[in-house]
C-alpha cells in the first residue's frame, strides 16, 4: 500500500477553486448571469454620464447593492446546494482533506466570477479618464468597498447554499438575507424603525451595526481619503465574510451528522 | 483492517443500525448482504466518515474515524451507493483531481491514473465528459478514483449497479486481482453476486447482523440441509423474525 501524504489547506483550497472555477463555465448559466450584471451596471452609469452629464461613477455604486441582492444569491447558490442535489457532497466529504478547505476554495471561485464583473464595469473608469479628469482615489475606494460588500453577500449566500439541497431555497434565503442586512441601513428603514419603537434608537443602532450598507457608503462616499476610514469598514465587512463562511463550513461538516 | 464494534446509527428513532460489530483482515473480500433498508449503505457511510456512528467505534487501518476522519479516508478508498462524479469534467481531468485531492504529485497522478485506465479499460473514455459515458463506465470511473490513492481498505456500494454480466464478470476478476492486502467490503442485494466473488458473507437485516460466515461454510450447511444457499438465506433472516414475502 502506498504511504499516505496530505495536500496542504492552501495547495487544497487552490485546487478546489481552480476545479469550481472552471467548472463554472461549464454551463452557460455563469456567462449569462455575469453578462447581464455588468450589462445593468454599465447601463447605469452611462445613463448617469449621458442622461444627467455629470461624469462620476456614484450611480454604479449606488445601484451595485441592489445588483448584488440577485447576483450573489445567483453565484453563492452553486457553493454547495448543487453537491447535495448531486451528491456529490458525499464524494468532497469524504476526500481527506478538510472541509474548511474545500469550502474556501469554492467560495473563491465565486469571489473570482463576481471580480469579473468589477472587471467588466472598468471600461467605464478609462472613458471617464479620457473625458476629463475623475478623482481615481475615490473611485478605487468605491471599487474596494464593492469588492468588500460582494465577498461578504457572496459568503452570506454560500453559507445558505450549504442549508438547501434546492438551488431555489438557497437563492431566496440568501436574497432575503442580503435585501434586510442592506436595508437596515437605509436612512428611511431606520427613520421607521426608530418610529415604531420611539426612544429605542433600535432602528439607528441597527444600521451602525448590523447593516452592510453603512460599511459600504462609507467606503463608497467618504469626502477624503485616510486609512482609518477605509479599514474600518472594510474590517467590518470582512468580518461578516469569515463569519457567514464558517457558518458554511459548519453547515457543509453538518450533512455529515 | 476493518474494526467495527458496537456501532449505533438512528434516524429520527428508526434504528438504521443497531449493535453492528465485525472485523476484516487484509486480502480478505466480503459481502454485505441484505435487502433495501436493511442499513447497508448507513454503514459503508460510516465506514468512509461520511457519517459519524451515534455509538459505537470503527476503525481504518488502526485509525478511528471520528477522532482523525482524515487519516481514516487517506487509507481508505470509497464508492458510493450512486456513485457520485463531477459530471462536467472530462474523465482524465476528473481522476486527475480526486489523485491531487489524495496528495499526489503529477508523476505519481500520472502513474496511477494510467495503472487504473489499463485495468479498468478506461483509456477509450479519458477524454470523454463524465456525464457522457455509459453506466458500466461510469462504475469504472468511480472505482478508479477509489483506487487512485492505492487504498488499503476499498469500500464498494453496490458496485455492480447497473453492470451487465460481462462487466459483473469482469469485476469480479478485478477484485480477486487487487484483493491482496487490502481488505474489501461491497454491498449487493444479490445473493449469487455476494456468494460468486466474497470470501466471507455478513448478513444485515433491519439494522442487525443476523449472520457472519465464510461462504464456503454457509454453501455446506445449505447442501447439508437439502437447500440452495438462497434459501438457506431467507431461512436466517425468518429465524430472526424477519420477513421476506414482498408486501
């Protein structure tokens, strides 16, 4: 018999997501769900430069929050729902490697599939720059907390995927999930929830603290650059992403019980 | 190889298995019989760590599943009840992967992946999507990936699922073939399959092992009491208070 070696967490994790990334084209589902979120993105902002003439990328970001309430549901649902519905989960979890591992490695197979669409939205930073002269600082700010609010939404969704054996309820919880955790910070949201419980602030208190929108406007539309107020949100985010993807693991380890 | 002892496994109250022990040595290949729901598959899934005994201990090669399920699946090679397979990969890429996963590096990948195409004939289909092969393929396919990592424990669901007699035939051969060394245990609802390639037989009925013999022994008692081993079978599971009439 022959002696038995261990792939390493990360040489694992990399290998999984190559595997997931690839496997991801397999079907035309990834192209048309990217290809349209970048057609909605850029028709935004261009709309914005044309319609309204002013050259600045606020609408995409602006509407990016509600994109991702579809997209990453859409994405984060092939995490692990398709394993259990083909059962493939029973081939992953019984490789000796560990779960963490695999799980990390699909997730970032998404987390690869939402950069694209970023990328796909880039065009519109090099037509700004040749239309005159946007504030780059800002605009890579607004792309990092892009990038920051997409992997938390993604991990939210990969770690519903892992719950549901149907595509379809893992979509729904993760969309619904995403719509409350944005909306509670939501100046309105808060203003009713404040009302309905006069003297709580519950609804203030939700949206410093439970809300993802507030991390992301912060990075989105901060007056100035410096490095605190760019962390700290980008902290926070990143937070709620190793939160909800041990969560995924946890549930992935679970099918095992 | 293969220690069980007093293992447990309950679903929603229903005993699935109930005080299971046995033990199998290397180069020996056994057959689990039993009709559906008999708890067959709940096992082998144990046994691979897939799922994780309520009480009880099992062991892998000396190594307790739930204290290292790790160190347990790197000796142990698996196929599943419905052979699961990453349908879009074509066949190389996919044993490729599941070899990477065992922690081999290329020249080895390379090595076994051409060892298990010769064997298992499956050099025609290696550029082949998975979900484009037939079914006797696609058993192929899955039990190369359990042979990839040169397992000292092999685990068979139900491996002539779907198998014509030739390929049934072929099988067979294959086992005997490997057999040395390794300790083997497949599932199969068919008697004459379990009896025609197992050294020994273990008889689970509603989660209990009702019987664990060599074949050759249980053969004899059958001829001894005038009965074909079938019936000698279905006398076991009635003694036990089991049923056997459909319905």
């Amino acid at each position: 018999m022959a002696e038995h070696k261990r792939l390493p967490f990360v040489q694992t994790a990399w290998a999984v997501c190559a595997r997931e990334w690839n496997a991801a084209f397999d079907s035309a589902l990834a192209w048309l769900t990217i290809a349209l979120a970048v057609l909605a993105l850029n028709a935004t902002a261009l709309n914005e430069f044309f319609l309204a003439g002013r050259l600045e990328l606020r609408a995409l970001f602006e509407t990016l929050p509600m994109v991702l309430v579809v997209l990453a549901p859409a994405l984060g649902m092939r995490l692990w729902s398709e394993d259990l519905r083909q059962r493939t989960a029973e081939l992953w979890l019984t490789l000796p490697v560990r779960t963490g591992a695999i799980v990390l490695g699909k997730y970032l197979a998404l987390l690869g599939l939402y950069t694209l669409v970023l990328v796909g939205t880039l065009p519109l930073v090099i037509l700004l720059c040749q239309l005159g002269d946007p504030p780059l600082l800002a605009i890579a700010r607004g792309y990092l907390g892009a990038l920051a609010l997409g992997a938390a939404l993604l991990a939210i969704a990969g770690f519903f995927s892992t719950l549901h054996a149907e595509a379809l309820s893992a979509f729904v919880s993760a969309a619904f999930t995403a719509f409350v955790l944005l909306a509670l910070g939501d100046a309105r949201v808060m203003a009713i929830l404040d009302g309905l419980l006069p003297g709580s602030g519950l609804g203030s208190l939700l949206g410093e603290r439970v809300a993802l929108l507030g991390a992301y406007q912060e990075l989105v539309y901060a007056p100035s650059f410096d490095w605190i107020s760019t962390l700290l949100p980008v902290l926070r985010l990143l937070l709620v992403t190793l939160l909800f993807l041990w969560g995924a693991q946890r549930g992935a380890a679970r099918n095992r019980a | 190889m293969i220690r069980v002892e007093g293992v447990h496994k309950s679903y929603a109250g229903t005993h699935a298995v109930a005080g299971v022990s046995f033990t199998i040595q290397p180069g020996e290949i056994v057959g689990f019989l039993g009709p559906n729901g008999a708890g067959k598959s709940t096992l082998l899934r144990m046994l691979s760590t897939y799922l994780e005994p309520d009480a009880g201990r099992i062991e892998i090669a000396g190594i307790d599943t739930v204290r290292d399920p790790l160190g347990a699946r790197a000796r142990l090679g698996y196929l599943p009840e419905h052979n699961p397979l990453f349908e879009g990969m074509r066949v190389r890429e996919c044993l490729e992967f599941l070899a990477h996963m065992r922690g081999l590096n290329r020249e080895e990948r390379e090595q076994r992946l051409g060892l298990a195409a010769e064997q298992l004939g499956l050099a025609a289909v290696l550029q082949k999507r998975v979900r484009e092969c037939s079914k006797g393929y696609r058993q192929r396919i899955g039990l190369a990936g359990a042979l990839l990592g040169d397992p000292a424990v092999l685990l068979l669901d139900e491996p002539t699922h779907g198998l014509d007699p030739l390929q049934v035939l072929a099988l067979r051969e294959f086992l005997h073939g490997i057999s040395p060394g390794r300790a083997i245990l497949f599932s199969s609802h068919i008697l004459a399959e379990v009896a025609a390639i197992s050294s020994r037989v273990l008889l689970l009925h509603q989660g209990r092992l009702l019987l664990d013999e060599p074949t050759a022994t249980l053969e004899q008692r059958a001829r001894a009491e005038g009965i074909n081993l079938e019936q000698h079978i279905v006398r076991v599971i009635e003694r036990a208070g089991g049923s056997t009439r459909l319905g």
